[in-house]
C-alpha cells in the first residue's frame, strides 16, 4: 500500500514497542473519562521515510464500522484537533498512524459496548536522539478494566502496522478485532438501559460518575441524579418491590378496582394442577418474581405441559404462579411520570415462511439482520432454536426443518418478549384514551415514577374495559430501546435535572505545598457565604470550612468524593505540587483554573507546564493569575496564554469564591472592581 518505487521493508508490528506509562483514575489530557497513557516506540525512522497509501488503508478500516461515516468523521476530528500541532511530512505520517490507532481503539470499545465515550486523544510525538521516534497517546478505559483498552491498542496497532506496507490481510485483521470484542465485551453492562442514559447524557453534556457496575451519577453534587438500568433516585423503593412481586402487584391492583390479572401461588405441583382446573385451560406459568421473560410458559392446554412448564419455573423461582392465559395482542406501555409516553405492540419470537426455506434457514436469515445481537447498537435479540423452542414447534405439529408456506408465520415462544426474540410496533397512537387514563392510573397506585405495563386486549383502539383488557404486570425497571424509544431516555434526564445540565460550578487551583495563599483560602471557606462550598485537597476533604470523612491521600480523592455529596453547590480542588500528573482531574472540566505564584514559580525541570498541559484542555476559561511584578515575570510557557490577571493573593482568593458561589450580581461586580483591575494577555489560547 506504497506508492515509493522499489521494494518496501515491511513494518514488522512485533518491532514497534507499546508502553502502558499510566494508568490514571482521573480524566487527562482531553479524555473524558479514567485515562491510559501509552507510548508507541518505534525503534528506526523507517516509517517516517515512506509514502503511505492512507486511502488505500481507510478503505480497509471503513469495513469495521457499522456506519461508514461514522469512521469518516472521527477521522476528521481527530485530524482537526491536530493540524494546528508541528507539521511537516514527518509529523504527517507520525500523526496519520496515530489518529488510524485512535479510530480502531474507539470502534473495538464501541463494539463491545462498554460505555465510554471518550475519544482517545494523541498528546503528540517526538525523535529520539538515539534513533526512531515516539507517539504518545491517552485513551479512556473503564474503571477497573484498564486491560481492555491497552489491549484495544495493541490490537490496533497489529492490525495497522502490516497494512502500511500491504503485507495485512483483512480476514487476520478482522479476525483479531472480533477475538478482542469477544473478551472485553463480558464487561459491558447488562441489559440496555444503563448504556442509553449513559449515551444520552453525553449527548446533553451531563458530567458522569460511575459508581459501580451497576449504579450512576448523572450531575454532580447538588444537582446529581442517581440511577441503576432505568430505576431513579427519584423512583419509589416500595412500589419497585410490590411491582417486582406479581403476585403482591396483581392483588393490588384488583383491589383498586384495576383489571389485574387473575392467578394463584402454587408452591408444588398439585396446587399447580388444582389451579389450572380451577381457573381453566388455558392457563399461563410465570415465577412471581422474575422479569424478562424468565421462566414463563404461555398457552398451556394440558396437564403434562403444566408440569414441564411449572418445574422449569421452579427451577429459577421459589414463587410460581398460574394465571389465565389471556387472548389478545401483548401490548407494554411506558409511562413517565404520570403520563403514557410510548406503547408498542410485541409479537413473540418467530420467522414468517417463504415457500422454499426450512424454519433453521429462515432463522439464520432473520439473525443476519443488524438490528438483531447483543451488541451496542442492537434493538432487537437473535432468535434461537433452544428446547423451548422445539416444544413450541411440536404443539404446532411441526420440526425445525420444516418449510413454512409462504406467509406462514411460525412462532418460536408463547411469551412475546422482546428479550427472547420479539419484535415490536408502535402503537402509541392507538391507545383509546380511557385505556391510557387507567394504565397511569395503575402505575400512580404503584407510586412509579417511570414503569412498563403489560396489557393484554383484543383491540388497543378500543376501551379497556369493552375488549376484557388485563393487567398481566407492571414492570418497575423496563427496558426502554423497544421500538426506538431513544428520546425517552433524555426526556427522563432533562425532566430531573431541570433546565441545566447537572453540573455545579467548579474551579481549579494550581498550587505550591506549603504556599500562604492556599491556608488563606480554606479559612475564606470558614465564612458563612460558603457554608456549601466544598474544598477539595488533600488530606482530608472539606465542606463549608469543616473538614469530613476519612482521609483522602489525594486532592483528586477529595474531589471526586465532594461531587457525590448533594449538599455540595460549588467546589474547589486544590492541586498541589505534581500530585495531578498521577491521577488526573475529577471532572470532565472546569470554567476556572487559577495558577498561584508558588505553582507558578516554584515548580522545577518544566513540571508546572507539565501538569499544565495535562489540565488545559479542560479549562472552558482563561486562567487566573496574581499579576507579577517586573523583577518576577511569569514563566514564558504561561505568557503565551490568554489570562486574567488580579493584584494580589487576597484578589484571587475572591475571585475564585465568587465563581464556585456563582455569585453574578451586580454588587458581586463591583467587589471585583474593587479588588483590583483585571486585564488580559493576549497570545495563544488555552
């Protein structure tokens, strides 16, 4: 893939040398998230002396992404992002290699669904004076799983390398890439939910902590919401456990004068029989307490179909049920607090024949279709041709090799559940207005705020009570992604976060250990104004001049465990020394980094640019200085940057409590005034 005439030594990929030179539980460098450092060394300049065919290459990476022009525009903003950094034909190529990494490192995290969002970034590359040359790297990882990524990298750099002097081939690169997808995709989260609202709140810039596997924060301290899959801090804690209990559920809501669904326990097999006679065949096996689809036998008509279906059941649940089996289309509603936002009708799992292919063919075929998998971006589960599957095909009289006439549609579950293979269609529209009023009426008797309800009727467009609609369950976690319910998941962010996006205002100080400005600002902190300020610092973090918790060994700690307080309205992290470069920042950005003269002054052997460069890209504001006198200029690296500049240590101390108190008024303006003039430098930007 060269243009350079004569024969090309191909870039051996076991030449080319990856060191992993942090591993930072912060964010850094312009990652978004947790952040590895890696350094690519190349041990000749032999790369940097061809012509390399990038099209060529493209061509070939375009055939891992889902969506073509996805990769076409990441390469773009990753090309963007650096044309202003050292050009040059060399610089070009260092840089094109770079960025190809960049893109297959974020398509493998993509693929495999984990969530992150974070592009990795490339902090820059230089000759070595020894020979060869070294591109640096950050990328993001997912906390506790920083091996995913650096094996993302390497992958990606084994693929690349060969490609460069035509030697790859495209099934070993592919190969590799869906190898790695495989392992690292055991990390991602379950279910959909989780992944959407994390998808969504970076689309709408709300700043994420992940809390656990399962558990998130959207937001930071005062305005944080809390969630796990689609259950809120906002959700009612009793109505998740009776809406988990079916039976509990049911009872209720025949108590409310609600068309619940009519069944009875049956701890064993013969009050199981005994139910089945008593309410009548058909009847329904489901354990009380599962969701998805777990353990439910629909349609039975005979008695040795209720005790496979009840000993199944048993197996996963010590509470079974028996219930009436209900005939009508399988409709889930969503309601949102208060209100019916989206309705699909659910069609059970199955293939529709053609006249010529066996049920196994039309299976295969129906799982060729993108939207089926268990991938990131599916919206709908493979079908499979299990033993549940082979029991539903033998009370229709037929085999998986069978050819279904054309139309012919052939069920492969009894349950139409989206999670075993369903498909959907909305039905939003046609939801006959006395139904809609009582399915949130059900859902308030619940007190849920955001829940899924199965109804079953004859006819959406008609009354509920006209069509003998039931209530088979309320689903207090539902899964949201059916029939693309996208926009569901920001409307639900928006409507508790309010107008803004979470986020409480947060400043940075760069400071010197031991510097007078820094005791200064923590008793500024003791004043009442700021009795819901936190300072984050190490040793110990603080809130409103008052110290809390145990000890936290560094300022990122302190400030990480600050934002998850909800009595916390403004922050500021006091970064001391070179503590940074080892951890990074606990937040995505800051709209105030205020540089102290000790920072400034007193770091050694360029560690203050350091750790300067390492910040900057998440600054949304000119830096804050205290202005220099003509016998102590500030460092040069510093003059380059646009930056405000007050009088004195006292000035920047306000300066920085009027921004975390988001103090806007007008006496706020004049205080400022007061304090001392602020100008700006002007020269590059930060």
């Amino acid at each position: 893939m060269t243009k350079q005439d004569g024969p090309v030594p191909r870039q051996d990929s076991s030449a080319l040398k990856i060191s992993v030179t942090g591993i930072l539980p912060g964010h850094a460098y312009g990652v978004t998230a947790p952040t590895l450092l890696a350094v690519f060394k190349f041990p000749t300049d032999d790369l940097l002396d061809q012509d390399i065919d990038w099209p060529a290459i493209d061509k070939v990476l375009h055939t891992f992404w889902r969506d073509q022009a996805t990769y076409v525009q990441l390469l773009a903003e990753l090309e963007a992002e650096d044309t202003a950094k050292e050009g040059g034909r060399d610089s070009s190529i260092a840089y094109g290699f770079a960025h190809r990494v960049a893109t297959l490192v974020a398509n493998v995290i993509a693929e495999a669904g984990l969530p992150l969002f974070a592009r990795p970034q490339i902090r820059g590359w230089n000759r070595r004076d020894t020979g060869g040359f070294d591109i640096s790297v950050a990328a993001p990882y997912l906390p506790g799983h920083a091996n995913h990524t650096r094996n993302a990298i390497i992958m990606a750099c084994r693929t690349i390398m060969p490609m460069l002097s035509g030697a790859g081939q495209v099934s070993d690169q592919g190969r590799m890439r869906a190898q790695l997808i495989a392992q690292i995709s055991k990390a991602k989260l379950h279910g959909t939910n989780t992944l959407r609202f994390l998808e969504a709140a970076q689309r709408a810039d709300i700043p994420l902590h992940y809390l656990s596997q399962a558990v998130c924060q959207y937001g930071w301290g005062a305005n944080q919401l809390r969630g796990q899959s689609s259950i809120l801090d906002t959700t009612s804690n009793l109505g998740v456990a009776i809406a988990r209990d079916k039976f509990a559920c049911a009872t209720i809501l025949r108590q409310s004068a609600l068309p619940g669904a009519a069944h009875i326990l049956a701890a064993n097999l013969a009050i199981a029989r005994k139910a089945a006679t008593r309410i009548g065949y058909p009847v329904v096996v489901k354990p009380a307490d599962k969701d998805g689809g777990v353990g439910v036998v629909s349609q039975i008509t005979n008695e040795q179909q209720l005790d496979k279906a009840w000993n199944a059941a048993a197996r996963v649940s010590k509470k079974v049920l028996v219930e009436k089996y209900c005939e009508g289309e399988d409709i889930r509603l969503i309601v949102v607090d208060g209100t019916l936002r989206w309705a699909v009708g659910r069609q059970q799992a199955g293939v529709t024949g053609n006249g010529r292919s066996t049920i196994i063919q039309l299976v295969e075929e129906a799982n060729l279709d993108s939207r089926r998998g268990y991938h990131a971006a599916a919206s709908l589960r493979p079908l499979k041709i299990d033993e549940e599957a082979l029991d539903v095909l033998h009370a229709q009289g037929i085999t998986p090799d069978t050819v279904p006439t054309q139309g012919q549609f052939v069920a492969l579950r009894t349950a139409a559940n989206l999670s075993s293979g369903g498909t959907p269609r909305n039905v939003t529209d046609l939801v006959h207005p006395e139904t809609r009023a009582m399915v949130e009426r059900a859902v308030a008797v619940l007190d849920l705020d955001i829940a899924g309800v199965d109804l079953i009727t004859r006819d959406i467009t008609r009354p509920w009570h006209e069509t003998g609609a039931t209530i088979i369950e309320i689903n207090a976690q539902p899964q949201l992604i059916a029939a693309s319910q996208d926009h569901l998941y920001a409307e639900i962010l928006r409507a508790r976060l309010g107008s803004g996006n979470g986020r409480i205002p947060v400043a940075l100080v760069l400071a010197q250990k031991g510097e007078p400005l820094v005791e200064d600002l923590r008793k500024r902190l003791e004043q009442p104004d700021c009795k819901r300020i936190g300072l984050g610092m190490a040793p110990q973090a603080e809130i409103g001049g008052k110290p809390f918790g145990v000890r936290c060994a560094s300022a990122y700690r302190a400030g990480y465990a600050l934002l998850m307080h909800r009595d916390v309205e403004g922050m500021i992290l006091v970064a001391q020394d070179a503590e940074l470069l080892k951890t990074g920042l606990p937040f995505d950005r800051c709209g105030l980094v205020a540089a102290t003269p000790g920072f400034l002054n007193g770091q050694q052997d360029g560690t203050a640019k350091e750790i300067f460069d390492m910040c900057q890209p998440h600054f949304t504001g000119a830096p804050v200085s205290v202005s220099s006198p003509a016998d102590d200029q500030l460092p040069e690296w510093f003059s380059r940057y646009k930056t405000n500049e007050v009088p004195d240590s006292n000035a920047l101390i306000e300066h920085v409590v009027r921004f975390v108190r988001n103090d806007r008024s007008d006496a706020a303006a004049q205080a400022a005034a007061s304090a001392g003039k602020t100008h700006q430098k002007t020269g590059a930007t930060g």
